[in-house]
C-alpha cells in the first residue's frame, strides 16, 4: 500500500537523494525508477550494507513474524544469508516502536541473535531510532539504527557526486 505513495512523491518533489525510512523499504525498487538519476536508498539495506562493515553477523530486532519474513527475504535477495544471524520478533506494532516498554524486549531479542552469533545489531524498525544507545550500552555490541544509516549514505553519496562534478570542471 505505501509503495505507490513513494513513487508518487518522489514524481512530485525533488530532491538529490531520498530515503524510505521504513526498514522493508516499501517502494524502493520502483521508487529507483522514478527518480531520474537521483539517489533513492531504503534503511533497511542501508543499515545491512553498514552492518557488514563493522561485523561479520548481523541480526535484525524485528517486530513481529511477519516482518522477519520480510526481512528475511530482503537479506536473502540480497545474497548475504551467509552472513544474517538472524531476526527476533517483539511482538509490537510499529505505533508501540516508540513505547518506553519495548527496550526489555528488544534487549532480551538482542541478546537472542546474539547467543545465534550476531555480532551486530540492526534495529527493525525507523521507530526504535530512540532506543539504540542504550540499546547499545545493554547489549555490549554495536546497534545500527536504520534510518541514521540511509541518511549518513545518501550525505556521503551526494558528496562523492558532487565532488566528481567538480573534478570535471576545468
């Protein structure tokens, strides 16, 4: 349902980058599309394309069943099964990621992955941002927000690019 309105928007305004910020990155495919030669990155594979620079396992918090499912597909469209610990539901919805209740269950699925051999963190939703340092003080390894990730690449990407442009100039 959310695919179509990001394509939508991204027809309407204009931009030299965007982001879904949603960890199933609804749209991205197609919002690619759109985009005429703007860049267009989703935080889920932007916080999986990170988590690969800093350990060698990576587990996802997600928040509930039917999100593993789909983050287990992304990964594997992405051919880096190899490398997933895996993911852990906590049961919520993505109105209760914000909820002050959840960090129990999201230390506690932390924890999970990494008895699997997840040595970092992925936080499944844009919604538990708030959460990841004391997340990350709790769990002892590294958690990756997923948006700050999309972000950070777009900022990095959009430099890169715009430093090439001025190399070509005389």
């Amino acid at each position: 349902m959310v695919a179509p309105l990001v394509q939508q928007t991204i027809r309407r305004e204009r931009a030299s980058a965007y982001v879904v910020a949603c960890f199933s990155d609804p749209g991205l495919t197609g919002a690619r599309e759109e985009s005429k030669g703007s860049l267009v990155l989703g935080c889920g594979e932007s916080a999986i394309l990170h988590a690969l620079t800093i350990g060698d396992q990576f587990g996802i918090i997600s928040l509930s069943d039917l999100s593993t499912l789909r983050q287990r597909r992304m990964v594997r469209m992405m051919g880096l099964t190899s490398r997933y610990a895996g993911s852990a539901a906590i049961s919520a919805t993505a109105e209760e990621a914000t909820s002050p209740l959840l960090i129990e269950k999201m230390v506690e699925a932390g924890r999970a992955l990494a008895s699997g051999g997840a040595n970092v963190i992925l936080m499944g939703c844009a919604g538990m941002a708030h959460f990841r340092s004391s997340l990350e003080d709790r769990l002892g390894m590294p958690v990756i927000d997923p948006t700050s990730s999309a972000v950070a690449m777009a900022l990095g990407l959009c430099t890169l690019r715009e430093s090439r442009l001025n190399e070509s100039d005389p």
